[in-house]
C-alpha cells in the first residue's frame, strides 16, 4: 500500500505512513506479549478453574514465570504488570470467596 500511495504521489502519504509505523510496533509488541504470556498461561487456567489446593500450588510458579515475562520483554513492563497482578488478584478472591464459607467457619 506505501508503495502504490509513493507511486501515485498521495498527499496522504506521509499520515498513512505514520500510522502504519505505529501499528507495526503495536503489532510487533502484541506478539511479543502473547509469545511470553503463553508460557503462564496454564497457570491463569488453573487459578481459573482449580481447587483451592490447585490455586495454592500455581501461584509460586505462576509469579515466577511472571517475573521471567517482565525481565524478558520488552514491551511487559511496571504498568502492564501492575494490572495483570490486580487482575489475577482479583480472581484469586473470586474463587476463594465462593470456595469458602465464611458463616461456616465462624460458627
């Protein structure tokens, strides 16, 4: 497309040609966040769908895989991070609050 918007000597050219830099490096940055991500994803899985014993068994290796991804990437960083922490905090409490009871407990 760059090519035939050189060769017909678009005005356009110059904001098309921005704009097709700046989704090469979000294309390139997704790939990499998924390349790095699948390698915890069967964690996220199993905080998902575990037991209690499973979510308790994941999350050492899942926070170690974790820091791997944010060490490693180049696109993983503090901000993306914080927000999947929060969110894996989050279904943590989920499925803690519908395995336990606390009525039952307290009793």
């Amino acid at each position: 497309m760059l090519q035939v918007l050189e060769v017909a000597r678009e005005p356009q050219l110059g904001k098309f040609s921005g704009a097709h830099t700046e989704l090469a490096k979000a294309h390139a940055e997704a790939a990499d966040n998924v390349k790095y991500l699948s390698t915890v994803e069967r964690h996220f899985k199993a905080l998902g769908s575990g037991s209690l014993q499973i979510m308790l068994d994941t999350i050492h290796p899942m926070l170690t895989g974790l820091r791997r991804v944010w060490i490693i990437s180049r696109h993983f960083r503090d901000q993306q991070m914080s927000g999947l922490l929060q969110r894996i905090a989050r279904e943590i409490r989920t499925q803690v609050a519908t395995e336990v009871h606390l009525r039952g407990i307290l009793r």
